[in-house]
C-alpha cells in the first residue's frame, strides 16, 4: 500500500513536470526514486491516478460514445452532483446511461445539430453547447457542455466533455437581459410618447445602405415592405415622393433624404429639417421631414427619421400672418386717413381762422361803419360756427369710441322732429337754390320714446351732406315710413334723405364710414367737410340697434335710408316741444358762476337778453355763500362752471347739496363745461348736479333747459 501510494506520488511528479517542462526526461528536472514496474503496469497505474484525478475534478467530466446511441462511458462526480446523483448508477439509471438522456428532451435536436455543425467546423474538433437536463429531483438545470471530439482506437469515436452547472450565471443573465430590456421598453415608450406626433419613423444606417421602419403613414407604407424589417436605403422613398409629394417640392426631398446631403448638414448640427407639401384628398397638406443624428458626430450614418403632420401648425401660421397683415394694412390704412385728416384740418382749421383773423382786423379798421361792422361780425359768427363744428365732431367720434356717450329715451314727436329740422336747413338750402320736400305721410305714430337730439344729429348730417354735394338747383327728398312690428308697441322707422346731386363712386362707398374720409371730388370741389359726420351718424344708429344703407350713382344722385325702430307712446302722451326758445317770465334768478370773465359775461347778456334775472360768483366758494345766504325761492338755479380756482364746481355743488335749508339744497344745478366727456358729466351728476350742458354753449339748448327748469320750479 506505502508503495502504491508512493508510486501515485511518482506518477503525479511525472505529471506536474511534463506539464512544467513539455518533453524533457524526468531525470533532468528532478530525482525520483526508482521503481520496478513493467509499462504496462506503469500505464496502468498512470490511467488508475488520471481516473482518480477525473473523479475529483471540481467540475463535471464526462465521455461518451459519439455513435450509436451515445452511450456514456465515464462520469466525474462533480457531474453526479450537478444532476443530484448520488452514485453512477443512478446517473446512468436517470440517464438510460447516453448522452441523449442528459439533455433535456426540448433541446437535444438543436444541441446534436449545433455540435455536429461545430465538429465539422472546428479544426480541433472542439464545440460548446449550452442547454437544459432535469436532474434527478426533477428541477431543471443550465449548464454549459465543452465538447472534444476523439478518434479512439479501443473505443471508437468518442466525446469527452467538460460540462458546468450554469443555471446561476444563466439566472443572472436573464436577469440583466429583463433590465436591458425593461430599459430599452422604458425608452421606446419614452421615443414613442415623444414621436407621438411623427406619422413615420425610421432608423437608417447610411454606410449599411439599410433603413428599418418603426412606424410608417399609409402613404409611405405603400413603398415599404414591412413595419420593423429592413430594407435598402437608397431610393427607399423615391415612389413615395413621385406618388405623393407636391410637384413642385419633390426636389427638395429628394434631395433631403440624399446620404451626401445628409452627411454635409449633419456635419455640424444634430438634426436637420424641412417642409414641405403632399396631396392628402386632392388637397396640399403639410408636412416636416425631421433627419436626426444619432450615431457618431465625426462620421454620419446612423441616423433617424421623422415625417410630422404639420398642417394644422402651418394653417394657424398662415391664419396668425393673415391677421397681422391684416392689422398692418389697417394700420397703414388709419395712418393714411390720419395724414389726410390732418392735412384737411390743417386747412380746415385755417381757413375760418383765417376769416375770424381777417374779419376781426377789418372789423377794428371800421369800427364806425355799423354796417360793415354788422357785416364783418357775421362773418366771423359763421366762421366760428365752422370751427365749433369741427371740434364738435372730433369730441363725438372720441367720445362714442371711448364709450363717453350714450343714449337717452326721451319722449320725442318724429314728425315735429323732421319738420324742424327742414326749417333749420331750408336756409342753407336756398343759398344755393336747392327744394328740399318733406313727406312724412307714412307716419302713423309720431310720437315714440328715443333720443331726439341723437336721431336729429343722425338726420341732420345727411341733409347738410345732400346740400354739400348738390348743385345748384338741386332737389331734396327727406320721408320717414313706418312700418309696424309684431310687437304691439313698437315701430319701424325708415328715415330717407335721396338728392340728386354728384353722387358716390362704388369704391368710395366701401369706405364712406371710415373717420376723416372723404371722396376726392368732393375734396377738389372745395367743399368743407371733416370726413366725420357720416362716422358719428353710424356709430350713432349702429348704437341704437339700427342701420344705413347708402345708394348711389355718380352724377346722379345719393339716397341715405336710416332704419330704426322706436318704442311707441301711449295716446295723447305728446311730446310737445313748442315755444321751446321761450324764454320764460323768469320768476327766479339764475345764478352764473364762472371763473373767466368773458364767458359770464357773454352768458349773462344772453340770460338777460332772454329776460331772465342774473346773478354772479366767480368762484365756487362765492356760490356757495350767496346760495347760502339767499332767501329760499331767490334762485332757481345755478350754472355752475366745473375747472375754476378756490373752489371748482364739483365741491360747491357738494356743498349746496348738503346746506342745512332743503329749498336752497336742492336747487337745481347744471354743470357747464368745455370738457364735454362722459366722465366730466358722471362726475358732475355724482357731486349732485342735475345736467350737463357742453361748452361752448349752445344757446337753444342753455334756453330750453332754463325754460324748463324755471317753469318746473
Ligand atoms: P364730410 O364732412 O366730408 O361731409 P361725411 O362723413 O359726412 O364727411 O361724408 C364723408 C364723405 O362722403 C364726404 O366727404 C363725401 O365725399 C361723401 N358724401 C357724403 N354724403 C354725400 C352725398 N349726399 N353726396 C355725395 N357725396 C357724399
């Protein structure tokens, strides 16, 4: 026994210096001690220690017959503990004792194939299969099979096998392969969320002249063959460009998608884009050709591809330009008409300054001669009143687009309305011998509730424009018809001014309502206007729910229907303006306080005139003491000027309001005031004042409002 072991000693000595030194004699690398064994004894011996050394191999060993039925030959132990065998018998009990009965049976087609394959192949004649064997307590292993194939004299073709358990590096595989894959499901669902726009996607690599779709539009579907396969790249889009692009942007495709191209612009930049049109229902739709890098940025090949619908974005760019081309154009336009406004005002200013100037010089130089005095006084009367007109007009039109004025119902008679208005016009009218004829036959009920003044201005500015733009000799038409409505107490009213005078041009009346425009004839002509009146009259209908309708013919003549309707009042309830510029008895005296001097004065000479009793302060504070002071039923009213030193008008209308004698607080009070906005008069009815009346002040109407407040007393 001491020998055998000391000869395994020797055979392991032999072994480690064979392997140390390949083909030197032993005798050269180390002393042994000698032995008297014959060769074959020796092999023997040598093949008993391989055995023991197979056996206690730490991983599985195995041989067996490349033929037949691949019986097994040899198994180590460490094979035996990875299919949880005890002993070879059982081995061989669980693997009917072939190598067929080690793979599992799913597997063992492939595998036999593989390591046929690889035999032939391989000059060593070496394989590796990995696959799947139950062990003997019926869990399923992994393991990993080195294969050698062997020529074997005594045995025939033979296998020898170093198999590995490897179900746990196979765990830890599949485990980071489910990571990389949860990872790579995590990005496209993030490309995907991000792409949710792009209607095809594909990946190319320019250098493999391949390109693979990920998500493809029916269009270019068409030209693919399959979602997720790949195909050549070159020419990929060519019958899709030919099919479907716009004729006119198919070069520029083309040329986007051409890898030299893309390859130049992606020299420096991450992604490039175009735009471009395709015909979607015979329509052009647009759409983005998005190229991103996303290989290398020193050599361009891979790249992706994105193809977004942008219809929608370029339609609302196209609507966004429209509209502010749109504005440009009106701001061009309003500009222009702002530089012919104030050219005309420059000479519309000047020329009744000019006459007021001049009239006021020759006036002076003839001071003695009454009648030209007279004559020179009218003159810059009517020079003033062009003057006042036109200021008038432009506080109107700013304050109806600032919302400053509004509307009153009052109660009106529509046919007393006309008719005076006639009047008041036929003057002008016979200046330049032109009839103007009233018809208000059709005029059922002429008493209706609405704002008289608003709807005369309305009226007014179209006969005074018939007269403007009639020659001589000319006839105007003014009617009013009623037309009723469903609704029992109201009516509708069509007011018609027609003359026969030099008529519109069809281009002009596009723009008749525009402020401060004017047609040119009619600015050659000489004839003053602002380009205003028409402005105002819309707005102002437009304000009371109504409209103006124009038609006309150059040289023959313009006809301006105003339609509105009116609420009717009850029987016997008329408005009756008469006897408006009656002055009245003037029982109680009116109190005119206003800081400038000319103004009171000119104020009082008219009261006076009227035959009303007048008393002044010039100053609010003096006001209110002489208010203060009175005997109650002195005064029956106070003009009150609003912007005056010491104390303006909205402090001393406070302070009458709240003396302690009811009578002499509640006088009534009427605020005069050169700014005739809406926010002067909310103010000055705020502090307790009762009306508003606008400077310069319009003596018809200072004269009814006294009348009637006197008379109401
Ligand atoms: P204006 O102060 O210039 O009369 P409007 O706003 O009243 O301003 O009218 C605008 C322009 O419309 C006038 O300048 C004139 O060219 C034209 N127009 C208005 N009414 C008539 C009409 N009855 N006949 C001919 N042209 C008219």
């Amino acid at each position: 026994m001491d020998k055998d072991i000391r000869m395994d000693h020797n055979i392991m000595e032999y072994l480690l210096a064979e392997l140390k030194h390949p083909g030197k004699p032993v005798q050269d690398i180390c002393r042994l001690p000698g032995t008297a064994l014959t060769l074959e004894e020796y092999g023997r011996k040598a093949a008993i220690q391989m055995r023991r050394f197979l056996d206690e191999m730490p991983g599985g060993f195995l041989i067996y017959h490349a033929d037949g039925d691949e019986e097994i030959i040899y198994a180590n132990k460490a094979l035996l503990r990875i299919f949880c065998c005890s002993s070879l018998e059982e081995f061989r009990k669980l693997t009917g004792n072939s190598f067929q009965g080690i793979v599992y049976p799913d597997d063992l087609e492939e595998v036999e194939e593989s390591i046929r394959t690889q035999i032939a192949r391989n000059k060593y004649d070496l394989d590796y299969v990995e696959y799947r064997i139950v062990t003997k307590e019926g869990s399923i292993r992994y393991v990993e099979d080195y294969g050698h194939f062997i020529r074997s004299q005594s045995m025939g073709n033979v296998f020898y096998v170093f198999i590995g358990d490897a179900t746990e590096k196979r765990k830890q595989q599949k485990k980071e392969e489910r990571q990389t894959q949860q990872e790579y499901f995590q990005q496209l669902e993030m490309i995907e969320g991000l792409s949710i726009d792009y209607e095809s996607i594909f990946y190319a690599d320019l250098d493999a002249d391949r390109i693979r779709a990920y998500r493809m539009s029916e269009r270019i579907a068409e030209q693919f063959v399959q979602e997720g396969r790949e195909q050549k790249y070159t020419g990929f889009d060519t019958g899709y460009i030919d099919r479907w692009v716009h004729p006119d942007d198919r070069e520029l495709v083309r040329r986007t998608t051409d890898p030299d191209y893309i390859r130049k612009n992606l020299a420096n930049k991450k992604s490039m884009h175009i735009c471009y049109r395709i015909y979607r229902d015979d329509k052009p739709a647009y759409l983005q050709l998005r190229i991103v890098n996303i290989g290398s940025s020193e050599h361009i090949s891979q790249i992706m591809i994105g193809y977004r619908n942008i219809d929608d974005e370029i339609l609302k760019e196209m609507e966004r330009n429209r509209i502010l081309e749109e504005a440009l154009s009106d701001a061009q336009l309003a500009n222009q008409a702002k530089n012919i406004f104030l050219s005309n005002m420059s000479h519309d200013i000047r020329t009744p300054m000019n006459g007021i100037v001049g009239y006021a010089v020759l006036a002076k130089n003839h001071i003695d001669d009454k009648e030209k005095l007279m004559e020179y006084l009218n003159m810059i009367t009517s020079s003033s009143d062009v003057l006042l007109q036109l200021l008038n007009n432009i506080f109107e039109v700013v304050g109806i687009d600032s919302e400053q004025i509004h509307l009153e119902e009052n109660k009106c008679n529509l046919v007393e309305m006309l008719s005076n208005i006639r009047t008041a016009m036929s003057l002008r009218a016979e200046e330049k011998d032109i009839e103007i004829l009233l018809d208000v036959s059709k005029v059922e009920h002429s008493l209706v509730y609405g704002d008289q003044n608003k709807i005369s201005q309305v009226i007014l500015y179209m006969i005074d424009n018939a007269i403007k733009y009639t020659n001589v000799n000319g006839k105007i038409h003014i009617s009013a018809a009623e037309q009723p409505m469903p609704v029992r107490d109201r009516a509708v009213y069509q007011f018609v001014v027609e003359d026969n005078g030099i008529g519109i041009s069809k281009e002009f009346l596009k723009r008749i309502f525009e402020p401060f425009e004017r047609e040119k004839s009619t600015t050659i002509g000489g004839v003053y206007g602002t380009g205003l009146g028409l402005t105002i009259a819309k707005k102002i209908v437009e304000m009371m729910d109504g409209s103006i309708d124009i038609d006309s013919t150059v040289g023959v003549g313009s006809k301006f229907t105003v339609t509105l309707c009116f609420r009717l009042q009850e029987e016997g309830d008329a408005c009756n303006r008469a006897n408006v510029t009656d002055p009245g008895a003037g029982r109680k005296a009116i109190l005119m306080v206003d800081d400038n001097e000319i103004n009171l004065e000119i104020g009082v000479e008219l009261l006076k005139d009227a035959g009303y009793f007048v008393e002044t302060a010039t100053d609010g504070q003096i006001a209110v003491e002489k208010v203060k002071n009175s005997k109650p039923g002195t005064f029956g009213l106070v003009l009150m000027d609003l912007q005056m030193p010491i104390m303006n008008g909205f402090d001393a209308a406070k302070a009458i309001r709240s003396l302690p004698e009811p009578e002499l607080a509640n006088i009534p009070i009427v605020a005069l005031s050169a700014n005739a906005l809406k926010e002067d008069k909310k103010m000055a009815l705020n502090s307790g004042m009762n009306e508003h009346l606008p400077k310069p002040i319009d003596i018809d109407q200072l004269y009814e409002l006294v009348h009637q407040i006197l008379n109401d007393v």
